[in-house]
C-alpha cells in the first residue's frame, strides 16, 4: 500500500511524525506537507505565486518533501509530480485540535484529504482535540487501522472520513462512533488593539458555541469522549432547498414587476 | 434594506463596482472587501496575523474597508465590528470567472456567501463565467432582483444562492436556471520552471474537464448560456455514505485481528 502524508501544521509538527511511524508498518509512505503552519487555511490552492518544492528529511526516520503553500497544493503537486504513481490512500495529520463542526469548513488539514478525494483518492483526515496535545500515539493507532479498514470496505470516489480523536490516553476513550458534522460554530470577537506607532489593528479571536448534544454528531462525541469518524463529501448542492425552490419560477426573475427604475 | 457587499478579486475590481452600483437602488450598502486579489483562497481565515482596515473612497460613488484579508474575513469583521448592526443580506461578487462545479470549493467569492450563511445571514455569490470579462451590468441586474427576490421568499439558514452568469450580451442569454453543483473538476498541471539563480519552481496551470452534460447542474447551463442559481450549504455529511457505513462496526475497529505488532 502506498500512502501520501500531509497536513496543515507543517511538515516539522508532532503530530504529522507520529502519523507517519505509525503507517510505516503497514505501507510505503510519501510525505508532502507545507513548510510552515497553514492552519484554517481552508481550502485554498497557490495560483499567484510559484511553488518552491524541498527535500526534507526527519531525524532519517523519514524523507520527504516540503511545499511553500497550502495543504491542498502539497496533495496535488504530490499527486501530479512528486510521486511515481498515485497513492492508494491520502491521510492527513495528525491535527493539533479539533475538526469538528464548522471546522470542518475552516481546516487545512481536512482540504487535503478533500483535495484527494476530488483526485478520487481514498482519504482521511485525522485530528486531536487540543492543540497543545502531547501524545499523538493512539491517534496514529487509530489512522492505521482506519487505513487497512479503508483497503478491505472502500469508500465511494468523492467521500473522506474526517476523524477526531480525543486527546485522552488510551483506557479513557469511551469507544468510536460514526457520526455526522455538528452545528456548533464560533462566537467571534476581534480583539481591536493599538500597535507601537499607533496605528489600530484587529486580531480574530472567540469561543465555539457548543449546540450539539446528540452523540451521533462529530463535536458532542469528542466531546463524552469518543472517537468520531464522520464521511464527508464536496457536494455542496442542498439538495431540500433546490426541491422547495421549483416553486421559485426562476425563468420569470427579470419580468417580475418592481418599483425601481433600472429594471 | 440593508446589503453588505464583498468579493474575491479585490475592492477596485470592476466587478464588485457594477454590484454596488446595481445594488445602491434597492438597498444601503456596505462594502468591505479585501485590499488585494484573494483568488482560490478557499475559505481560508486569518488567524496568525493581525488584520488592518482602511476607508476606501471609490470616487465618491461609493465608500467601502479594504482589509488585509480573505473574503471570509471582510464578512466577519463586517459584521462583528463594522456595521452597526448585521445586514439583511451578503452579495459577493461580481466574480470574474466561472464558479461552478469543483470551482465552488476553491473559491474565496463563495466562501464569502458561506461564512454569511454561517452567521445565519442570507447570502449571494454571483460570477461571470470569464476572467476578463468586461460587462457586468446585466450580472448586476440578475443580483438586485435575486436580492428581492430572496427578500420575499426567504431561504433556510445556513443555505446561500451561488448564481454565475454567461459573459453574454442580455439578448444572447437563453434565461435563467435552477441547478446542482456539477461534478466538472481540473486536469492540473505543474509547469516546471527555472528562475533566474538556477533554481527550480513549479506553476499550477490545467484545464477544467467538463463532463457535466445535463442541464440542471451549474457548469451544462452556463455552457449552453443560462444563468444557473445552485442551493448550497456547508453541511459536508455524506449521508449515504453514513448510512452504508454502519455496517463497518467502527466500535470494534480496535478489535480486529492485524498481522501488524503494534496493533
């Protein structure tokens, strides 16, 4: 099995080390992550500038390659031009902190297994909940099995799991559940502050509002302790809304009668 | 009514300027909109920097903030900090070049509809499907009347109108289309180049493989020149998918026999 490794905390992080000896045992493994952090980077792609591509090598327990852009640009360069022939399976991670609920939308890491998929490349996307977590060891357990699961029951082209594990040793997990994305969002506040010449600035900080209570959502069951593991997929067509708006008549938008003048 | 307008390509792109003008009619409105091109951002957010806000002035016709940051940022800060109280509606655009199919996920113009509709705001991302696109009027006038007509109607929170409309005169338009996100996706390229010091750099380029025929998707209704209007949201579960994999028995995943020592 040939295994391509990225995340969005770059390449020197904890987390995305404890990944890669955790699937060494069981497949050939490419990393190609970013230089440096690209946290809530979403799902962003490098098109203004070029990409710098280096060769990394960590403690020479692993080569690989750093990429100055996002998490998805290191999925499709390793992809298209870094790897000999596509990889089986795409994980990314291990993150430090949570993708849960409207994470999702924000998160690197999760844009590159969702890279992969769009690449229809099986793919997950692997977190702990805390980002000063310590000990990525049963997370990276938890991705290999996760990985050889994968190879035995496939997912359709299109679908990655997204899996939040959290940080808690071992005999303190209550189990894994399959779960679906949560509701719970951010509460944002920006911090306006004066910087040394005066001048205003703003930085973005807040708390998430924490609205999911059933355990079949991603962020309630981290949250009594589970692992979730959630299949997400790019399409982002609201399939009810595009039902109630037939009645819409949208072909008659310009000839309804409206009291401005330019229409 | 009250619309605060954003966009990906900039706060002095023609496009964001034809919005305001079509939308001033109908409704007070508020701009704030990067300084500079944020293009396939995703929906990135800035979070390891700070963010700066200037008044923009353009010519007097209208007054706007120019951040530092993504389009998802401009809704945030412009809604939390900038407006006095929250808009009745977020229109991002007018983007030049297509948003359709696979586009949806990289792109900043939507992800600026997205973060309203996560704020619960009801939220428009308009295109015109071509990067040098010169007219926008008739773009601007399929906005101010989406406007109202959402007004009346009313869309669920969390869901947003992705609208991209053909770079045709008025009279070449066949009408106006309810659709679903196609499945059209980039064959990528990574041109390999050599900079002036010897060194190697690679540039994204490709083309959009268009395997989208059926005209209730987004990316067959601007090729046969329709403007499409697609539902989206940003819950990424795959339902199906869910559905099929409680028989994974995901609670034993740890139980199973491996020829792995470590497991």
């Amino acid at each position: 099995m040939k295994i391509l490794v990225c995340n969005d905390d770059g390449i020197d992080a904890p987390g995305i080390y404890a990944l890669v000896l955790a699937l060494k045992e069981i497949a050939e493994v490419t990393v190609v992550a970013p230089i440096t952090e690209q946290s809530a980077v979403g799902h962003g792609i490098t098109m203004q500038i070029p990409l710098r591509v280096l060769k990394f090598n960590k403690n020479n327990e692993f080569f690989g390659y750093a990429v100055n852009g996002t998490p998805a640009d290191c999925v499709k360069i390793g992809i298209r031009n870094l790897m000999s022939e596509p990889p089986d399976l795409v994980i990314s991670g291990i993150n430090h902190g949570s993708n849960t609920a409207i994470n999702i939308i924000y998160s690197g890491t999760v844009s590159a297994a969702r890279e992969a998929a769009i690449m229809d490349v099986p793919a997950i996307a692997i977190s702990v909940t805390n980002h000063s977590a310590k000990n990525f060891q049963y997370a990276g357990k938890i991705a290999r099995h996760l990985a050889l699961k994968l190879f035995k029951k496939n997912i359709p082209p299109g679908t990655l799991l997204n899996v939040n594990v959290p940080d808690l040793p071992e005999n303190e997990i209550n189990g894994i559940r399959l779960t679906k994305q949560g509701k719970s969002k951010w509460d944002d506040i920006y911090e306006q502050r004066t910087d040394p010449y005066g001048r205003e600035y703003y930085w973005l900080t807040g708390s998430l509002l924490e609205v999911d209570t059933d355990l079949d959502t991603d962020q309630a069951s981290v949250r009594k302790n589970y692992v979730s593991v959630t299949p997400i997929h790019f399409d982002l067509t609201d399939y009810e809304t595009y039902e109630n708006m037939k009645n819409w008549e949208l072909e008659n938008l310009l000839n309804e009668k409206s009291k401005y003048p330019s229409d």
